[in-house]
C-alpha cells in the first residue's frame, strides 16, 4: 500500500473512534439516492457516505502525487512512454471475447 494511503486509512481509522462531527445539506434527491445505494449494500447513510467520501479523497490524493526524475531517468521514461507496447497473449484474447454486459 502507498505511503499516503497507508496514512489516510491510519487517519479514518483514528476519525472512526472520534467523535467528530459533520453535517452537510442536501437536495432531497440526493439523499433518497444515497439512501437507495445504501440499503442495497445494507449500510447506514453513515457508513456509506464515509466510505464513499475517503475513497474519492484517496483517489484525488493519490493522483496529486509527484514525483521527481534526474535527466538520465527522465530520459529512460520518455524512452519507454515512446515504444509501442510489447504484446501481451492474455489480454490481446481477452479483449476479442464478449463483454460480461453484452
């Protein structure tokens, strides 16, 4: 697991023994459509809206990472990122079958 991950989950994990609290506004829509989704995964709105909110910010965070190259690595990437991808059997037969939902 990612160092910033590992962190986030250290961090919901302390919140999930806090007794922090939030409150949001929403349309009544949005609610009945939460509420839909979690029934289906029989979970409280609680439960759901949380898991559902450290996932989408784990992603954002995760997808902000940075990291730094010296010219010979940033020369090696831009040599790779350049190259045709090699084959590969497996997938090659696996995206000339049907799709699970046709």
């Amino acid at each position: 697991m990612p160092p910033a991950a590992k962190k986030l989950e250290q961090e919901s994990e302390q919140r999930r023994s806090s007794s922090d609290m939030l409150s949001i506004r929403v349309p009544e829509k949005t609610r009945a459509l939460i509420d839909a989704a979690r029934r289906a995964l029989d979970k409280s709105r609680t439960e759901f809206i949380l898991e559902a909110a450290v996932a989408r910010a784990e992603e954002v965070v995760l997808d902000q990472r940075m990291f730094e190259l010296d010219e010979v690595q940033t020369v090696a990437l831009m040599k790779l990122l350049d190259e045709p991808p090699r084959p590969v059997p497996a997938l090659r037969k696996l995206m000339a079958g049907r799709a699970p939902w046709e």
